[in-house]
C-alpha cells in the first residue's frame, strides 16, 4: 500500500527551533526529512517515530537541487518545506569584515532561496487532487525593526519575507509560500544571546505573554500553515513573538505609572 503521509523537509532540523519543528510535524503524522551539514547528537524524534537525517549544504544551489530531485525520489513526493537553518553571532557592523556579513546574508537569505528553488521543481508536478503544496519561511522580529548586533540578520529575514510574498504570488496555486515571522525564542543556545538563568528570565518578562517561545510553539504554527487547515493561506506573514515587545518609551516617561 502506498505511503500517503505528508512528506515535509526542515532544513537546520537537528537541533534548537528546527528540531521542534521536525518534532511537530512527527507527531502530526507526517514523514519528516531534517538536513544540516552535520548530523544530530541525538535523534529527532516524537510519537514513536524518527526523522530521517539526510547532509546537506544548503548555501552550495546545485547540492540543493540533488537533494529535493532525491527526497521526492525516495519518498514519491515533497509536501512541504519549512526553511529554519539561519542564525548568527552578535556582532556590530563596523566592527565586523565584509566577508563576516556576506555569510550571513548567504545562510539567512540565499540559501532558502535555493532551498525553495530546489523544491519548487519538485512540487511543481503535483496532480491538481493533491492540493497545494507549502514552503514557510522562519523569519525575525529582526527583519521589521532595528537589529544592533545582528544587522545582516535583519536585514536578511527582512528580504526573506519578501521573497516569500513573491514566491506565492509566482508559484500559485501550486505552492503556497508563508512566513513565520519568530520572536525571542528558548533554545539550548539561548544563553548566548541573553546570559544566564537570570538574563533569560529577564528578557521572558519583556515579553506580553511572560515567556520565550519554545521550539513546539514554532513546530505547531508550520503544522498548522503546511495543513488543509491553511489552505486559504498564501503570501502571509504569522507573527509568533507572544504580543511583541513593550515600547521602551512606555518606562522612560515620567507620566502614567
């Protein structure tokens, strides 16, 4: 009997926000394919079932294209997408080489560019009853407000939701193309961008809904985005970042407090 379950793709899926991704779409039933350039320390896994570890560079466009045209292969079809791999160290812009910021830009924009061009010519022979396919963007609050430190990053996931407002209009009906546009998140690198326990608990307070978001609150929104459920939904931009951040002008005023 042929394998009908969704076939889904997270790049940077071995660990931190990716692995929750994988995690969710596993236990959603779905067959799940994680790729980085090293595999996990552990595996990914959730509900009795494993994701499949495959290498790949994604910044290298032709490795992309070998890797999708095999997925599909093996699998029979790509479903969905979800382009998580991205980061980047704290640095500021005049204290850091061109070349520094250059690979940033390369991981955080061009490579889910290719990611999305690898799989699009794999999605783009679905047979009109199997419903549209789905690509979701990880994006930052970094791309939609100033980013000292982390400039390139945002300025990079501010282009990456762009070029996903672009691709849905492109590539429907065939695909549709949304961003998770991701705010403060807890990971087991968290205490390189907030400190300690106590500078992660001071930043969770800076938020509206009093916590980071964990890797599951990510995983349930790509779900929700790569299912029937999201048909309707295409060239859209999904805030995750518990109510945003408390305008730092509401504590330095000497009024209403």
């Amino acid at each position: 009997m042929t394998d009908t379950r969704q076939v889904v793709v997270v790049t940077g899926g071995t660990r931190g926000v990716g692995a929750g991704i994988a995690r969710g779409f596993l236990a959603a039933g779905a067959r799940v394919v994680v790729c980085a350039r090293r595999p996990p320390e552990h595996p990914v896994e959730a509900a009795g079932a494993a994701a499949e570890f495959r290498p790949l560079d994604l910044r290298d466009a032709e490795a992309a294209h070998r890797f999708f045209a095999e997925v599909a292969a093996d699998h029979g079809r790509v479903d969905a997408l979800v382009n998580n791999a991205g980061g980047t160290p704290f640095g500021l812009l005049a204290e850091s080489a061109p070349a520094r910021q250059a690979k940033i830009v390369e991981l955080n924009l061009l490579a889910p560019l290719y990611a999305s061009l690898a799989a699009y010519e794999v999605m783009r022979g679905r047979e009109p009853g199997d419903g549209a396919a789905s690509i979701t963007m990880i994006g930052s609050v970094s791309g939609s407000r100033p980013s000292p430190g982390t400039g390139a990053y945002g300025a990079a996931k501010a282009g990456l939701e762009n070029l996903a407002r672009t691709m849905a209009v492109e590539w429907a009906p065939k695909v549709r193309v949304n961003t998770v546009v991701l705010g403060l998140a807890r990971t087991e690198s968290a205490h390189l961008h907030y400190g300690d326990e106590g500078g992660i608990a001071e930043v969770a307070r800076t938020v509206p809904l009093g916590r980071l978001a964990d890797p599951s609150d990510v995983g349930d929104a790509c779900v929700f985005l790569a299912s029937d459920s999201a048909r309707y939904i295409s060239g859209a931009a999904l805030h995750l970042h518990g109510g945003g951040e408390r305008p730092a002008f509401l504590d330095a005023a000497s009024v209403n407090h």
